[in-house]
C-alpha cells in the first residue's frame, strides 16, 4: 500500500502526463479518441447485431417516444410495449434515417465508447496521486479491461441501451469518488441527479444507486455530514426519477391505473395485467452455494450462465483472487507494526486508498442486489466495470514496481483474451454491413390504409409498425402475454377491432398459409384457431407480404462469428399479412375444453408454484396443443394427446412428462420439482397424498 503517512495532492485538473517505467504515459487526449477507436474497430469487425429484443421491441418503443401510440397500439410489443422508452430514440431515428447501417452503428459506438473514458477516470482517482513506475497505467488497464468484458462486446454498435445507462450510472459514481480528493458540496446533489435520470432510463439501474451509498457513507466527516448528504442525495434522485417519467407515468396511470405498469402490478393491481408477481429466474442463483460460486463460473466459457450467450470473464474471480491477497499482507503488516483498529486505520488512509475501499464496498453492495435480483449481466455493466478497476488498483498496491506490474497485467489481459477467443459469443446475430439498417418493402396499400395488425408468437415483430401507415395499430394478442375478448383487457381489444373494422389484419412471419399437414407455419388452420377466440379467422383472399432487408433468417441466438462481408443476401425475410373477418364460429364453442384445460394446468401450477409463474395465465389454443407460457421462468406447459408436459425452450430442454391427462382431471397430484444445474425438473411422486410441492 502506498505511504499513509504522507496525503497526496489532488489531481491536476488536466491530469498532466505521467513518467510510468520511463515511458510517458498516456494523457486522455489520447486515451480517449484510442477507445474511440477501439470501439469503432471492434463494431466492424463483428458486424451489425440484431438480437431478438431489437425486433421485438428497441425499435417499437423508439417509434413510442417519437409519436404517441396508446390510441392505436395495445400490447404491440407484448409487456415490453410500457417500459419507459425514451433511451431507445437515438436507435429509432439513426434507423429512420435510412442511412447506411455501419454509419449508424458507429454513431452508437462512438456514444459506447465513453464507458471505457468513465473506467479510464475511474482508475485515476484510486490510483496513487503521485507519479510512480507503472501506476499511471492503471487507467489505461482498466479502460481496456472494460471493453474485453464479452457483454460489452455484445453491445457496442447495437440497438440496446444497458451500455448507454451504465455510462449515466459511472458518471455519478464517478462524480462521488472525486469527493474523495476535492469535496464539493453540491457534488452529491450532482450524482443523485445523474443516478435518477439512469434510473429513469431503465428502472434496473435502481439497484446501482443504492450502492452508490457506500460511497457516500465513507465520504470524510462524521456521521452528521453523512445523514445530510444521504437525505440530500436521496430527495434530488427520487425527484430527478418523477420529473423524468411523469409523462409517461402519468400516460400509464390514465390508461392502466399503474404509473409503472406492467411492473408491480402486484401492488397497483390493473385489471388489464396479471396481479401475481414478475420476476425473472432466468439466471438466479439456485443456492447460497451456488452463489458463491458465481464468480468462478462465469470464467467457464459456456452459455446461459450471467447471460443467454456465452459470455466467460475472469474478472470477478480475479479480483477476489487478488482482494484476498492483499488483505493477507495488509492484515500482515498491521500485526507486524501494531497498528491500531480498522476504523483507526482507515481514518488515516490517504484519499486514494479511502476511495479504493469505497469503490470495493460499492461493488461489493451491488454484486450482492443484483445477484439477488437478476443476475443477468446485461444489467450490471456499472458493476463490472468497477470490478476492473479495483482488481487493477489491488494489483498495483500488491506490485508497484513497473515490471512486476507488466507481468501482472500481461497475464490477466493474456487470460481474458483467451477466453473471449475459445468461448466468447461476441453477437447475439451477427449480420454483414451494408444497406441501411433495415430495407422495408411494404406493399402501397399498407403504405396508406390504416389497419389493425394482429400478431401472434412471443416475437411480437412490433418494429412493423414504423413502416406501415403511421395510423396504422398493433396488438399481440397471442404468446407473450396473451389476451382474450373478456375482462377489461378485452374490452380494450374489442374497442380497438370495433374502430379498425374492416380494416383487420393478421400479421405473422412466413412467405404463405401453409396447408396444415405441409408441417410449416403459418397455416390457416393455427391462426383461425388463435384468432376464434377474438371472433376472427382468416380471409385467404387477401394475404400480401411485406420483405425486410438486413434481417437474420433466424432469430434465435446464432453462431458466433466475425461478420465483413459487404452486401446483403438477395432473399428477403418474408412476413405475411392477411385480412381477417367475422368468424361464423361462436368463439366460445371450445368452452368446455378450455375449462377442462384450465383445471388440469391450474393443478399443476399449485403442484408446483416454484416454477409454473405467474400463475393463471390465459390457456392458448394453437390448433393442436392447449398451453400457457410462465413468463417468470420461461417455461411452457400444455396439455396434448392424453399428457401433460412442459418445457424450458431457452435451454433448448426435451418436454418433460409430468402425468396424463385423466389423472389430473381426477384430482391433484403431488410433484418433486425445482431447479437443478440451470434446468428445471418435475416428477410426479407415485402414491403420494395430493399437494402443493
């Protein structure tokens, strides 16, 4: 550790250039348009991204914050159609521009590119003050470190914002460690304002602010000063939050009764959406054990880990690694000079070691929250990169010396490189540049008759609806969130119909209607089957197809790939677009089965509340299969030729059997079930007295 007897001096406002091994060290006139660079290099070499969350809403709610869409579309792009949608208009205009993709994606990347300056400054500040061998590289390390993080990768030039609001979270964070070398009393109000509009941004960031408390909890001063600092700090947040989203708030309490609908519906309680509560499990631990253990799972370079991609980062072991290294030989040293306690200790420190511990507690408080919440690592980019920079200043306190310094960085930079090259997914879809970043034909008379496009699947392919008639509205009545004619859902539904009508249209993916044994999709068959019971069905007569330019032939995740070529593939992907009409059919007349069906899977979901969630989710019929879709834990049960099953589509999992149909419609069983090594397991326990598990 550096010299506590001794305080160093703040900072230089220009951070002047530093001597590191006799090197000049990098200023940030040249750390910066390097990252930039960096970026942009690394945007086109992987190629345009197009992840599913593109297409099924970024570009939709783009379009939401651009124009008003309540009085035409409802539930476009599934429940992702109310998130606050205003950090996706820059995506949305660059698109609308029509220019050329590579052009739009570097604009974006030049935009990332500031979460490597944030981890650049970042680095400085717990870093010694003073020139010395190597140290001055530090910063330069941990800008480097953030953009070999795999996640980051994924992001840069893409359509999604978690890189965008982990720069507004970096900056408060950034704003609150300078406090630690120049105190500013209005700085706190600064990072609460910055911090609130990140979580307007995106209500995750929510958990990043309240790690920016240790932060301020260990500013110097007493008590006293921290309770003012946290009550101001926590009044200019919560009131930057309300001034940003009241707009739009105030457009979802007027039309749900739920100011951050569709989220904690279980506490507002909208009629028109689920009550039970949402939480993703997708990635959450499934033990205390294996919790702990995350840190050193993520290095493995496999799939669905922190993320759906394989995404291997040896950061977060490294850095406990390291931590517990030095705390060893600082515990060492103490009992060596007998010195006195903790708190005695840390009064003392210089400001860059104080900030150091403040930033580890920072992210220590937000590893813990966001494992507890999430653990989707999309949504903990700030924390990741704090993860660098104090895995970084650790190994500097642990090897000042410019050499030992070298050898430390080149392996961990020697490390994370091998990873991302053996097992890193590096785009969800990588697609080759050329062309703007979506080539739309739509055929004239949709150009210019307003109509009603009723989507069905849980890719809502919302993004239509910047290319048709601007009057034109949208609703995925079936697969995400499906919706019905009843309850107040349904009559906003059938309002939407009564006004459209005629001018109703099915909207799907695929180049025709398929005769139902020609095992392809759409048939006529399915989509009467899923439109009867809005009281449609499908007028063949009137079918036309719009052709989308730039698009992957398959959405799911892809192989990944470095994508160069210019150009793009002379056939379109096709999506058909139908009239419908008045179905002769009383939509009803599958009541009896419905219900039949209702009382099998209600079973199950009291069998097993663990993984069937939310529950009492609409039945759907497809045509062959009677199912519900858990949007808690992706998983999908249905009820077909005498069983029932379930299965986990994201693992890609076989269907699992969990009893016939005749014996749940005699009564409840009992289930072993639960979660086990990422996959989710039911049994039906033989002789058992029927009951929840």
């Amino acid at each position: 550790m550096a010299d506590r007897t001794t305080l160093n001096p703040p900072l230089a406002p220009a951070f002047p250039v530093l001597a590191a091994a006799g090197i000049p060290a990098p200023h940030r006139l040249v750390v910066y348009p390097l990252c930039t660079l960096a970026c942009l290099l690394c945007n086109f070499l992987l190629g345009k991204d197009m992840p599913w969350d593109a297409i099924h809403y970024h570009l939709y709610a783009g379009l939401e914050a651009w124009t008003d869409r309540f009085a035409q579309d409802y539930f476009a792009a599934g429940p992702q159609s109310y998130f606050v949608p205003y950090a996706y208009l820059p995506f949305y205009l660059l698109v609308a521009s029509k220019i050329p993709a590579l052009a739009a994606a570097s604009v974006l990347a030049v935009v990332h590119s500031s979460l490597l300056w944030l981890a650049y400054e970042l680095a400085l500040l717990v870093g010694p003050a003073r020139p010395s061998p190597g140290a001055s590289w530090i910063g330069v390390g941990a800008a480097l470190f953030t953009l070999c993080n795999p996640v980051v990768l994924q992001q840069i030039g893409s359509s999604s914002i978690d890189i965008t609001t982990a720069i507004l979270v970096l900056a408060g964070w950034l704003v609150l460690l300078r406090q630690f070398r120049r105190p500013g009393a209005l700085h706190v109000l600064l990072a609460a304002a910055i911090l609130g509009g990140a979580c307007a941004l995106k209500l995750t960031n929510a958990v990043h602010s309240v790690a920016a408390l240790a932060l301020i909890v260990l500013l110097p001063g007493g008590w006293r000063q921290a309770s003012f600092r946290l009550a101001g700090f926590g009044a200019v947040l919560a009131g930057t939050y309300v001034s940003l989203v009241w707009s739009w708030a105030s457009r979802l309490e007027a039309t749900f009764g739920n100011p951050v609908f569709p989220l904690f519906n279980n506490v507002f309680r909208s009629p028109q959406f689920t009550s039970e509560p949402l939480r993703h499990y997708r990635f959450l631990p499934e033990s205390l054990a294996n919790a702990l253990w995350r840190p050193f799972a993520i290095v493995e370079p496999l799939r669905r880990v922190q993320e759906e991609l394989s995404a291997p980062d040896i950061r977060y072991a490294a850095l406990i690694l390291v931590a517990v290294l030095w705390g060893a030989l600082a515990l060492g040293r103490r009992n060596t000079r007998g010195e006195g306690g903790a708190c005695a200790a840390v009064t003392r420190w210089p400001p860059p070691d104080r900030a150091l511990l403040a930033l580890g507690c920072t992210f220590l408080i937000d590893w813990v929250l966001w494992l507890d919440y999430s653990a989707n690592s999309r949504y903990f980019l700030p924390g990741a990169t704090i993860a660098g920079v104090v895995c970084l200043a650790l190994v500097w306190r642990l090897a000042p010396s410019g050499k030992v310094l070298a050898y430390a960085l080149i392996t961990l930079f020697g490390l994370q490189g091998c990873e991302l090259w053996i097992g890193a997914d590096l785009r969800w879809n990588p697609y080759p540049w050329g062309g703007p970043w979506l080539d739309v034909s739509v055929p004239a008379s949709l150009e210019s008759e307003a109509n009603l496009y009723l989507t069905a699947g849980t890719q809502s392919n919302s993004f239509l609806a910047a290319f048709v008639a601007p009057a034109s509205g949208f609703i995925n009545y079936s697969g995400g969130y499906a919706l019905t004619l009843d309850g107040a859902a349904g009559a906003r539904v059938r309002a939407l119909i009564k006004r459209y009508a005629p001018h109703l249209r099915v909207l799907t993916r695929g180049a025709q209607l398929y005769p139902i044994d020609a095992q392809r999709v759409p048939t006529r068959e399915g989509l009467d089957q899923s439109l009867a019971r809005l009281g449609l069905k499908v007028d063949p007569s009137d079918c036309q197809t719009i052709a989308v330019r730039g698009l992957p032939s398959d959405l799911e995740i892809g192989v990944p790939q470095v994508v160069v070529e210019a150009g793009m593939p002379a056939v379109p992907v096709l999506f058909l677009t139908c009239r419908v009409v008045p179905a002769s059919v009383d939509p009803d007349a599958d009541r009896a089965r419905r219900q039949e069906v209702d009382l099998i899977l209600d079973r199950v979901e009291d069998a097993c509340p663990m993984l069937f969630q939310p529950r009492r989710l609409r039945t759907e019929h497809d045509g062959t299969t009677w199912a519900r879709y858990y949007m808690n834990t992706d998983l999908r049960a249905w009820v077909s030729k005498g069983w029932v099953k379930f299965v986990d589509p994201v693992r890609g999992d076989d269907a699992i059997y969990i009893g016939t149909e005749a014996d749940w419609t005699r009564g409840p069983l009992k289930l072993s079930c639960g979660r086990h090594d990422g996959h989710y397991f039911a049994t039906v326990v033989p002789n058992a007295t029927p009951g929840p598990q």
